[in-house]
C-alpha cells in the first residue's frame, strides 16, 4: 500500500465525530511562541537528554 493510501486509510479510520479541524494539525497543536522562553528550552533539553541517556544505555546494556 502506498503512503498516501495508508495515511488516508489511518485518517478516515480516527477522524472524530465532529471531524477534523484547522486545530488538530501538527503545525496548530505546536505552540510555537512557547519555544522562545528559556525555561521551556532547558526543559526540553533535559527531556531530550535523558532520553539520549536511556537510548545509550539500552544500546550496551540491551535494558535499562
């Protein structure tokens, strides 16, 4: 099945009752203003970080 088949598929499959909306897009559900305060980009860097760690440590250890 081509891509754009199984992303089609996969839509109509979770479309809500009331349908999608301009809201439920990825690039809607982002706020991208929040990304500009320092706070929220060390927060992020920490979450990436550990999971860097995590992935690491399955990569040797095969568990975590």
């Amino acid at each position: 099945m081509q891509l754009k088949k199984l992303i089609k598929k996969i839509n109509k499959e979770n479309t809500p009752p009331d349908g999608w909306k301009a809201a439920d897009a990825v690039n809607k559900a982002i706020n991208w203003d929040k990304l500009k305060d320092p706070e929220v980009l060390e927060k992020l860097e920490e979450i990436f970080k550990d999971e860097e760690e995590k992935e690491s440590y399955l990569d040797v250890f095969g568990y975590e």
